[in-house]
C-alpha cells in the first residue's frame, strides 16, 4: 500500500537556504569521518569505541545495559550490515557507510514501459513494501544534497563521489527500529535497535535496487553514503523535520532509519508533509532538555554552524556532532536518547496514540504535550526488564517512571 498523504497535508520542502553561504557537504567532515583523520575528534575512547563492535571490550562495565549480553546482542544485530561493509574493504569501499552497495546483477537489457509515472510509482512502492520496506516516499534528485567529496580510509581523506546525473528520482525507505530497545536507551542494548535497522536495510535496499535493474533501469542502493538522508525524507513526503535534527514521521515518529536508491525509472514523485511537528517542537524541549551531551539546541532554527560538521547555508535545527560522538564514545555505545524521549515516538497502532497525535496535530497540540509528560511517555525501561521480559508471561516493556538504570 502506497503511503497515504492527505491532499491537505501536502506542502513545499520549505527549506531555509542562504543561497551566497550554502556548500554543499564533504563527507570527509561528518564526526565519523573525522574521528580517523582530525586528532581534535581521534582518541583513544573513540579508537575503543569503533574496537568494541568488532571484539569483545576488556573490561566490563557494571552498569545494567552495557553487560557482556547487551554488546552480544548489539554486535550481532550490527553483523549483516558489517559483512557488506567489509567485503571491498581492499578495494578501498566501505559499502553502505562511505559507498554505495554494489553486490548486484546487471540491468536487464529489455525495458518495461509503464503506462504512466502514477502508475509505475505506485507498483514500485508497493514493491518495496513487500521486500520489506516499512514507509516508502519518491523525490527528485537534487545536488545539493549530494556529498561534495567521499571519504576513503585508505587515502585518509577525499576522494570523488560519481552520480549519474540521470538518474534523477531517488526512492527513500524508512526502516522501523525496535521499540522495546530504543526505550532502553542509552545503552549497548538499544544499539541492537540501530544495527538491526542497517542490517535489514542492506537487504531492502539491495532487492528494491535488483528489482528496478530487472526492469531494464538503473538504481544505485545506497545508505549512509552518497548523499544526506534527511532533505530526501522530508522531500519524499516520509515526515517532518524536528528540533533533535532527525525526521519524524506520522507512522514511527523518529524511530526510523532511512536508505535510498537513486534511479532513471521513471516514477512520479511524493510531496513533503506537514503535520504539526514544527509547531510542536516550539513548545517542547524534551530532546534539548534530555539529551545527555546537551548537543541539541534550545531556541530557534539558525545558520550557527557547532563546528566543520554542520553544512553552511541552511537555517535550521543544528544539532552539534562533536559532543554527540564524544557522549557515544564515553559510554562504548550509539545513543539513542533523543528518540526514546520525543513524543511522537510512540506505538501507533494503539488507538489511545492515534488519538495523540490528532491532538498534537491540532491547536489543542499543548494538551498533547502535557498528557504525554503525564502518561511517562519516553521514560527509560530498564534493560533489567528488557531482558527479564524472555522469562515473563506476558511480555511487558512498557515503561516506567522507576529507577532507571545507572550508567
Ligand atoms: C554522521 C551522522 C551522525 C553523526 C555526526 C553528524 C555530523 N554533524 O557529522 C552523529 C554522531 C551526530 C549522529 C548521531 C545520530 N544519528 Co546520525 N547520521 C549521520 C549520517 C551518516 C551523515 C549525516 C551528515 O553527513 N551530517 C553532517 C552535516 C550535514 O550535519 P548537519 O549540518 O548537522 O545536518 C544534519 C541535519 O540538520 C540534517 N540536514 C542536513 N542537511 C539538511 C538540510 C535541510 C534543509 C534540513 C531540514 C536538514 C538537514 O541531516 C544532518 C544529519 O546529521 C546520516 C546518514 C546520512 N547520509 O544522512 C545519519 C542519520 C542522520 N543519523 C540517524 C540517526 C538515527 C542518528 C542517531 C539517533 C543515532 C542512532 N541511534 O542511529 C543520532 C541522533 C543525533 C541527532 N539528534 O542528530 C538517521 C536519522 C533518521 C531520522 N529519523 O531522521 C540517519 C539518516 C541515518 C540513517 N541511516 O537513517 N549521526
Ligand atoms: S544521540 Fe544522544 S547524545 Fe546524540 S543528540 Fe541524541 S540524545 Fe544527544
Ligand atoms: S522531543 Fe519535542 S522538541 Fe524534540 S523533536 Fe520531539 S517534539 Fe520536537
């Protein structure tokens, strides 16, 4: 099933873009990147932490989360993305991360002709839902969202970053993350969430792009490399931009990874929504108040670049990179905080959620708030309860304003 957009809810992407002070970003400046050639980023915790999703840490932390069980199961979820990143690594690519995936078949030589681009959008959705696709949402190719530069380890800095300029649809999927391991975040445990997430995208996303190719076109399947993520999703229609940085989608509310596949198949393309998140984000500070390495910001959208990692040009809610990897490579793990805490993170197949989010949709949206900050909602869930829930009948995750675990 296509994703459903009210016509009322279509919208222009609105971005706030200061043509004479916009570059487009080099990916050899994202923290990840620089975490391997800019010793203001490198040290020795950060070297532990990449060394912690390969062998097991040498000392174990006490705290409840960050257990021999929980970097277990956080490197297992991460092993099916791991494989396709390092099966070129002697070709200098680090597929799905600083290049695009590559394990396909050919094109086939023969074209299929769709009636209309409604129509072959429509079947191309539809096939990407069934391949395992939580949301699908289609764009145009834009350049300014492609990265300037790549990043190769090998040459421990730039090297080029080749599109078709052909290939001018691009196909964005969103992959729901596990809820009941985000809500125990921060912890090695709610990094499953995250490794799961990339691990089931590289398939999605490789049998959406072979599905495209056996029909005769192009498609380049691509994850964190190649270009930025999140103008795409607010393009492709999969949700609204928040304060935290990350999209929100009326589906998973930020619960969500997104891939993308740049294409020539001739497909229509999706509308940018707007439900009410903006709005929201003026009243609430849940992410800015909860965020542990306090790198999202408070007040109001603006062009203040934290460092080399933020893109210039844009006025926008910029979270500050630095001090989000340097919290991540304190405690040996991804964090996950701003998502748990936001609002609209929540299950919405319940009708009590859906019902939230027409309040918060509305002008009634500090009601919303206020119910949510009554209900608990976003508190931490012990991992003690995460796992103890294999051994309780029935399974209960819900959680509580109770003790959370120490760090
Ligand atoms: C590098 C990176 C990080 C780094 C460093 C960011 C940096 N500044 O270098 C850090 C460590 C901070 C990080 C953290 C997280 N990340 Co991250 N990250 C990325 C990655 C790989 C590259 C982004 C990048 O190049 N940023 C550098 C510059 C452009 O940053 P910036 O100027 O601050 O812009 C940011 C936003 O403002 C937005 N953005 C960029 N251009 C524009 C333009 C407009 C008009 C707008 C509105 C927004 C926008 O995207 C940028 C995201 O960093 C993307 C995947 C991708 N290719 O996009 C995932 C990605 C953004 N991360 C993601 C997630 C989920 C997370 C975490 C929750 C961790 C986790 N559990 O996975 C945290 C959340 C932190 C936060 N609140 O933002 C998801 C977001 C999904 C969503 N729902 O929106 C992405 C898309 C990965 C994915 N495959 O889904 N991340
Ligand atoms: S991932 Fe954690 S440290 Fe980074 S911005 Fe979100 S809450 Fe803050
Ligand atoms: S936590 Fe609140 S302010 Fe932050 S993104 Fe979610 S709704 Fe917006």
């Amino acid at each position: 099933m296509p994703h459903p957009i009210r016509p009322d809810q279509r919208h222009e992407a609105g971005w706030r873009i200061d043509a004479s002070q916009f570059e487009r970003f080099s990916a050899v400046n994202d923290v990840f990147n620089r975490s391997w050639w800019d010793p203001s980023v490198r040290s020795e915790k950060t070297e532990r932490f990449f060394e912690s999703y390969r062998k097991p840490l040498e000392e174990w932390r006490k705290a409840r989360g960050f257990q021999r069980k929980d970097y277990a199961l956080r490197n297992a979820a991460w092993h099916g993305a791991d494989i396709f990143a390092e099966m070129k690594e002697d070709q200098d690519r680090r597929e799905g991360f600083l290049d695009p995936l590559s394990v396909l078949r050919d094109a086939s030589d023969e074209v299929e002709h769709f009636d209309s681009p409604e129509i072959a959008a429509s079947e191309l959705k539809q096939v990407a839902l069934v391949l395992g696709a939580d949301l699908v949402g289609i764009a145009e190719t834009d350049e300014r969202w492609l990265y300037s530069e790549a990043y190769s380890r090998e040459l421990d800095g730039a090297k080029p970053n080749p599109m078709d300029p052909g290939l001018d649809r691009v196909v964005v999927i969103g992959q729901a993350m596990d809820p009941s391991l985000i809500a125990t975040a921060p912890s090695a445990l709610a990094g499953a969430a995250t490794g799961l997430g990339y691990s089931q995208d590289v398939i999605v996303l490789l049998s959406i792009a072979q599905y495209i190719r056996n029909l005769g076109y192009s498609a380049v399947p691509s994850m964190n490399d190649t270009a930025l993520a999140i103008p795409y999703a607010i393009k492709a229609g999969l949700g609204e931009y928040g304060r935290h940085g990350l999209v929100i989608t009326p589906e998973h509310g930020s619960n969500v990874r997104f891939g993308k596949i740049f294409t020539n198949m001739p497909v229509d393309i999706d509308h940018p929504i707007r439900f009410g998140v903006e709005e929201m984000c003026n009243l609430c500070r849940a992410c800015s108040d909860g965020c542990p390495s306090s790198a999202i910001p408070a007040g109001d959208p603006n062009d203040h670049l934290h460092n080399v990692s933020n893109i210039k040009g844009i006025s926008k809610w910029s979270v500050d990179g630095e001090a989000c990897f340097n919290y991540w490579a304190k405690i040996n793990s991804d964090c996950s905080v701003c998502i748990r805490v936001c609002p609209y993170t929540r299950d919405y197949d319940r009708w009590q959620n859906k019902l939230w989010a027409k309040v918060a949709g509305s002008r009634l949206r500090r009601m919303a708030l206020w119910w949510d900050r009554r209900q608990g909602q976003g508190a931490r869930v012990s991992s003690k309860a995460w796992w103890s829930a294999s051994t309780e009948t029935p399974v209960t995750l819900s959680p509580t304003r109770g003790s959370p675990d120490s760090l």
